[in-house]
C-alpha cells in the first residue's frame, strides 16, 4: 500500500511524522517513509512475507486517522 499525504507546513509535518513513528513503535511495524518538503509518501507491506497484511491495512487506517486530527486542529 502506498500513499502520500501533503502536509499545510513544517509544523504539522513534524507533528504527523512523529505520531506515525510513534504509531510504528506501538505497533511493532515499520513503514517506509519518504519525505519531500511537505509531502510524506508511505509504503506499507510485510517485508517477511513481500507482500500486504492485515497489520499493513490497520496501520494504514490509524495513520488516516493521525491525518484526520491535523485537519481537526488545522481547522479550529
């Protein structure tokens, strides 16, 4: 899976890149992040298995879930 997300500005840049490490070290899964600017582009799969698991799915929608409360602040 993979997906990139443009983030308005450094500050919430910082806030989403540190929820998401958070996020992999709670969950024991590691993405692959790449950064450019304000735009974060992740990959998630299974390296053991070379392929998308049900744990890549869940991180998937938790992360969504991080991009959602930075617009909730964003907007506030």
């Amino acid at each position: 899976i993979q997906k990139t997300y443009e983030l308005q500005n450094a500050k919430f840049l910082l806030y989403f890149v540190n929820e998401l490490i958070n996020l992999s070290e709670s969950m024991h899964h590691h993405p692959e992040i790449f950064i450019d600017h304000t735009t974060v582009t992740i990959t998630l799969y299974t390296k053991d298995l070379n392929d998308v698991t049900e744990l890549d799915l869940e991180m998937s929608q938790k992360i969504d879930e991080i991009i959602e409360d930075i617009n909730i602040i964003r907007f506030r």
